[in-house]
C-alpha cells in the first residue's frame, strides 16, 4: 500500500485565477454549465495509490477550473475505497467550497454480495446511493448516475429509483451511463420525464477510435441531455504513450496478444502515429488533439479524463481553450481513424 497521505501538505487555498477561462458548457438543455474537462475517480484514488498525489492532483484540477469530480460506488480498489478517500479530501480541502463543486456517483456493477448488490432495481439502486453518500460524507450528490443497463430490470423502475432520488433531494440531477443506446437512453430519458425529472447526460464511452457514441444521433438533441465521454485516450494510446514503441514493464508489454502486428492494438498504434503528425502541425500533443476533437462535438458538454499527477492535469487543461478543426482536418482524422 502506497497511501503516503500522511505526508505534510500545506492548507488549501485554491487559486483566485481558476475561473479565469471560460471553459464552461450547459450540460443538453439545462441550466446547468460543466467544465470543459471533468476528472474521473476511478483509477489512483484507492487504497493501493499514492493519496497525498492525489490529493494534489484534484487540487490543481480544482485550480484550473475544473469543478466537476466524478465517483461511482465500486472505485477503488477496494470497492468504495475511492469514495471514502475522496470524502477525506473533500473534508480537509474542499468542504468551503460545496457550492462550487459537482460531485457524481453511480450504482449498477457489482458492488456487494448477494442478489441486490448490483443491476439495476430500486432496492440496489437506493441503497448503493445512501453507502455512498455516508462514505464521501456528503449530504448530496450533483448528480447520480446508473451506472449500466440492467437486462433483467424493467427500466421503468429504474427511471423510478433515480426520480425518487432526485425527489429527496439526495441527488439533484439523474444520468445514464455505459452502454445506454439510443433506444435504451430514449426511454429513460421519457420515463423519468413522466415523473417530471428531466436526463441531465448520458457517460458514454468516445474517442477518436471509439465511434459507438455517434450512433446515439440525435437522442441528446430530442431529449435534451448532454454527453460526457469517457476514456478518450483510449487506454493510453491517444495519449502518445506507445508513440516510441511499447515500454518494457508497461501493460501492453505484459500481454504478448498486443504485440502481434496485426492485432487491434498494433493497429491502434500505427494510426496514432499518424495522429501525432496533425497534433503536431496543430501544436497540440497526441492527448490534447484527442481531448479537442471531442470537445468539438456540439453535444459533448465535458470530457472525463483520468490524472495520476497534477502535471497530467497541466497538459490536458489546455486541450480546452483549442482552435476550431478545419475541415481538412477532420476528413483526415476520419480517415484515419475510421477507413
């Protein structure tokens, strides 16, 4: 274990300059605005990581205006131990500041023994959330999310258990995350429309190489939600990671699979090579044009990046204040990436 929290850190004083930029977007219709980039716990905020980094990482994401973080019961590991650690941080650099801050959650994977540990009923879906909410030691979360489709609940009851939530005022917005089609997000998004609760988003996995997004259409636009995707680095390969080859000790090295020149990954990593060049003519690194091309779509309203230092917080803040892409530039992303 590598907690290291109880290191010296000097008392937070965030910075006067984090609302500097205007890196603010409505989320769909509502009237509530995300940064431009939102940090994700999943990783690095478990019992077996560096704590005191972390704490200096969500420091300086709060120091450049990102004001949305963003949990899920079974963070960790173990599971919950990224919600308690949060809730730590939270108490001893944070609290003052609650009304600036957007703070998620979600309830759907597995997360406890038995038959109401996971899915997606009522009695799970209520019950991970007040578990998590004694864990970060919050009296609500911004936002509550189902965490994945559940086949064997019918999503009206479902829909019921974000609405209640919502009701009691111990989350003031519903989403859907993982998985959710258009099919799928319409009726959600209709269902908790009968118990007058708007869908705020949908977290949804996007990237460069990832399209399955695009097949939603124009569901955020008839139901009024925004989208946040998720792992728009791709595991580490739009980040530039594999650019020089494959590290030795690193993950892809561990797994021979990778390593086949015709496997998915090796293809992956011959486009991001190509990638690099536009980033390059763009100024921008591999990971920041990633960041960017994303946040040139209209319903992106943030984009959840994982950090496991402020320095990775440095880098993909700029990604935020980028210039618009040409369309020379986005034919040949897409040919690229998709041809």
């Amino acid at each position: 274990m590598i907690t290291n929290d109880h290191k010296r850190i000097l008392p937070y004083q965030p910075s006067d300059e984090r609302y500097s930029k205007d890196i603010y977007h409505n989320c769909g219709r509502s009237g509530l605005k995300l940064p431009a980039l939102s940090l994700g716990l999943w990783h690095n905020f478990g019992d077996s990581a560096d704590l005191h980094k972390s704490r200096q990482t969500l420091r300086k994401a709060f120091d450049c205006g990102i004001t949305h973080f963003d949990l899920a019961n079974n963070y960790g590991p173990p599971y919950g131990s990224a919600e308690v650690n949060f809730g730590k941080m939270f108490k001893n650099d944070f609290q003052p500041y609650r009304d600036e801050l957007i703070i998620s959650s979600k309830a759907g994977f597995d997360m406890w023994d038995g038959p109401y540990g996971s899915g997606g009923s009522k009695k799970y879906i209520i019950a991970s959330c007040e578990q998590s909410l004694k864990r970060t030691g919050l009296e609500y979360f911004d936002i509550f999310y189902h965490h994945c489709p559940d086949p064997n609940t019918p999503v009206e009851e479902t829909a019921e258990a974000l609405a209640q939530l919502v009701r009691q005022g111990k989350a003031l917005y519903a989403g859907i995350s993982n998985r959710y089609d258009a099919a799928s997000a319409d009726e959600a998004a209709g269902l908790l429309k009968l118990h007058g609760i708007q869908l705020l988003v949908n977290q949804i996995r996007f990237s460069m190489f990832d399209r399955r997004a695009e097949a939603l259409a124009d569901s955020p636009d008839r139901n009024g939600y925004g989208l946040m995707p998720f792992s728009p680095l791709e595991q580490g390969i739009l980040a530039g990671r594999y650019l020089e080859g494959i590290p030795e000790g690193s993950r892809l090295a561990d797994e021979s699979s990778y390593l086949d020149e015709n496997s998915d990954t090796a293809v992956k990593i011959r486009k991001a090579k190509e990638l690099n060049k536009i980033a390059q003519e763009r100024g921008q690194s591999l990971a920041q044009l990633s960041v960017s091309w994303l946040l040139n779509k209209a319903q992106v309203a943030s984009v959840l990046i994982g950090a496991s230092s402020p320095e990775q917080i440095t880098e993909n803040i700029s990604a935020a204040q980028f210039s618009p892409f040409t369309e020379d530039e986005l034919k040949k992303i897409d040919r690229i990436c998709v041809e």
